[in-house]
C-alpha cells in the first residue's frame, strides 16, 4: 500500500494527499468497482452463462461503431483493451456479444463459440455512448461542468434533470439537503407502459412536492395486504466515478389503458420477453378488474416511487400475463434491482477478502521459522516507521512525495544496520 503511495507521488511531484485520504480514496474506489461489476472478477466470458438477468455490459465503439452490441466485463478486458470503450454500468436480460456476427473478422479470445446473434438482448443509443432525450454523450465535450443524470428502471436510459419531462411547477422529490426521496425512477417514456400505477394506493409513490398522483377511488385497492417480494435501489451504485446518479423510483399519472398493446420502449432493438422465476399468484386481483378495463387515458408524466413499491404490484393471473405482455414481468423479480445486484457484490467481496487473508495466513504457516521471523520483523519495522512518522508529523497538514521518499530511505538505513 505504501509502495503504491510511493509510486503515485512521483507520478506528480507537486500532489499532496494525507494517508488517511489516501486510504480512503483506494477502499472506495476498490468497493465501487465491485458493485459496478457485480464482484466479476473478470476472468471469464460470461456468455454460457445465458442472458443473465443481470450483469455489466460494455459497448466496443472500435469494433461496432453502430452501438448494436455489448460484452461482458472479462472480454472487454481480455478482447478489447486498448480499443473506445463505453461504460454502460448494468443491462438486464443480457448476453455477451463479443465475437458474434456483429463483429464481422474480429473473434473473441476466451470463447469464440458464440451464436451468430443473441436474439434477446436489448440495445439503445447508450450502447453508441449517447444519453437522454437529447441524444448526447457522457460525459458531454461541450459541458465544463458534468450535469447528474437518473437512469429509468424500465428503459435503463440515462436522463439529465431537465429533460425528463416534469411540468414547470413541478419538481424532483428531494429532502432539504437535495437527497432524492424517491427509490426508482420510471421515465416520461416507459410512464405509458405503467399506466396501471394510478390504481395502487398513495403509499406507492414518493413524497414530493409535485402534484400528487391521483388516489384510487378503488376500496379494494386500499384494503388489500401488499403482494410479497422485495425491490430496493441504492441511490448511489456504480455511477459515482461517472456523476451518474442512480435513482429508481416511481410515480404518478400515465396515459395509456391498462390492457392496450403497448410494450416497453427499450431502443432500437427491443425483444419483450418473460424472465425465467417463480411468481406467487394471487387469485383476486388486488386492483379490480372492472377498474383497470375502463382506465382513463392520462397525459404521459415521469414517475417517482418509493421505498419497496415493487412489494405492491399485484400477481394474480391477469396481472402478470398483462406484464408479460408489456415486457415488464422483471419488474415482480426480486434479483432483478440494483439493490439485489450490489447485496451480492458486497457478498463476494467479503468471501473475496477472506479468502485473501486465507492464502496469506497459510502461506506464512508454511514457511520456516527463520523466513517467518524475518517477514514478521519486516511488518513490524514498517509500522514502527510509519508510526513514528506519523506521531512526529502535523496531522493538519498534507503527506508530500519527500516525505513518503523520506520514510522508505529510514527503512533502508535500518535493513542495512541490521
């Protein structure tokens, strides 16, 4: 670690950082890239793995400048280092294209046996590295300052603020330090395909200061125990290196009637298809079908939901055919939220570090006496050193390269007395 310390200050002679910021600075990096990706290391393709329902997917703008494919962490790696790559955080319901016929001469190296095309997988203009309704990059070459965006938990577009189509009165649901109040988002777009939200209880949607969404005059709807299930999304995730933030939430009016034949805007190339996992069923429909079949027609607004609004969503027959339908039917999967997807991250990352300390431990205990002594002293000089500089240092002030070049030079003098 103080190596690494060593080697980033002589990188710039003039950067300055104190070892508590430093440390810091490495744990969070290192944290926030295992929930980006999941805890995959990156090792291997994880296209025989199928369309997993979740999973980091990168787009090559070297091989496929049409952004009509994606791959996985590993063959971005392995297959596309040094090529324009573009972060694309998660996509669910996804398999690596990397090599396939979309990639024309070009093989993948850790598995080159792919099908020619994954006819499932989704793709919009994120996978040419553009964002929102205005169709521009992240981060922007025409911004000095780098403008937050939400990502919609259907489509999973990105959307800066302004864009996302709220009326002039009203306004994001934030708390007094501007921290969201909302848990999912769901954008302008996709509120068409969620019409039926306007049915289920008050509770659902986020506290704001925006018109609040029309209650359900429906009784039943009020009265009825929420469906089982759980769905949480952090609201900070992967796209803090990026200023991304990942917010899903939502929320209020939308305009189309329940039963129509509307799917779920995913891009350019969209396949609704019905994910494999186990649904509860219900036999009465929590909202009434005579409600949803006369349905009003709504102007299409953004949504904003709260905490555990997916716990509602009825699963009686009807219900879950009518997701199916519309290409929706993630939205009743527990392991589909981001919430799910950074749990198990934060799980391999605590088995990874164990395991680490595993190897270590056992490969001290296999050394001799001698070779244990002089690795132990080894440890022990280096802490004394760095903590007789740090009792002799003003903490106020910042750790510059002289000083870290200062404390390996002692460590030197003391090896050679030794």
């Amino acid at each position: 670690m103080v190596v690494e310390m060593d080697a980033a200050f002589e990188d710039e002679a003039e950067q300055t950082i104190s070892i508590q910021e430093y440390l810091e600075d490495v744990e969070e990096q290192e944290l926030e890239a295992d929930l980006v990706l999941g805890g995959d290391e990156g090792k291997d393709c994880t296209f025989l793995k199928g369309y997993l329902k979740r999973q980091a997917i990168f787009s090559c703008l070297t091989c496929t400048p049409d952004g009509n494919a994606g791959v996985c962490t590993a063959c971005s790696l392995s297959c596309h280092d040094g090529h324009e790559i573009v972060e694309l955080w998660t996509k669910r319901n996804f398999s690596c294209d990397c090599g396939n016929s979309k990639f024309g001469e070009f093989f993948c190296k850790l598995f080159p046996n792919k099908d020619s095309e994954n006819v499932h997988n989704s793709y919009n203009h994120n996978f040419k590295g553009l964002y929102c309704t205005c169709d521009r990059p992240y981060p922007d070459p025409d911004l000095e300052d780098q403008v937050e965006m939400i990502q919609c938990c259907l489509c999973e577009d990105w959307f800066h603020e302004e864009h996302i189509g709220l009326d002039p009165s009203d306004e994001i649901p934030r708390d007094e330090e501007g921290e969201p109040l909302y848990d999912e988002f769901i954008c302008q777009a996709c509120s068409a395909v969620c019409s039926f939200l306007n049915f289920y209880p008050h509770m659902m949607f986020s506290n704001k200061k925006q018109g609040d969404p029309t209650p359900s005059k429906n009784k039943e709807v009020e009265e009825k125990p929420h469906a089982g299930g759980s769905a949480q999304i952090g609201k900070d995730g992967l796209a803090d290196n990026i200023h991304k933030k990942d917010s899903i939430a939502t929320g209020s009016d939308s305009s189309q009637c329940i039963h129509e034949e509307s799917s779920l805007p995913m891009g350019e190339t969209s396949a609704a298809t019905t994910i494999g996992f186990e649904i509860a069923s219900q036999t009465t429909c929590v909202l009434g079908t005579n409600t949803l079949d006369n349905s009003p027609v709504k102007e299409s607004k953004p949504i904003f939901l709260s905490k555990n609004w997916r716990d509602a969503l009825c699963r009686c027959e009807k219900c879950v055919d009518m997701y199916n339908q519309k290409g929706i039917s993630f939205l009743l999967d527990k392991e589909d939220t981001i919430l799910e997807y950074e749990k198990v991250a934060k799980e391999k990352r605590e088995e990874k570090l164990q395991q680490q300390e595993g190897v270590e431990l056992d490969l001290l205990n296999s050394m001799g006496h001698v070779q244990k002594m002089e690795i132990l002293n080894g440890i022990a000089d280096m802490k004394d050193e760095i903590c007789s500089f740090l009792e002799s240092f003003d903490s106020s002030k910042p750790i510059t390269s002289a000083d870290i070049h200062q404390v390996f030079e002692n460590l030197a003098k003391k090896r050679r007395r030794d």
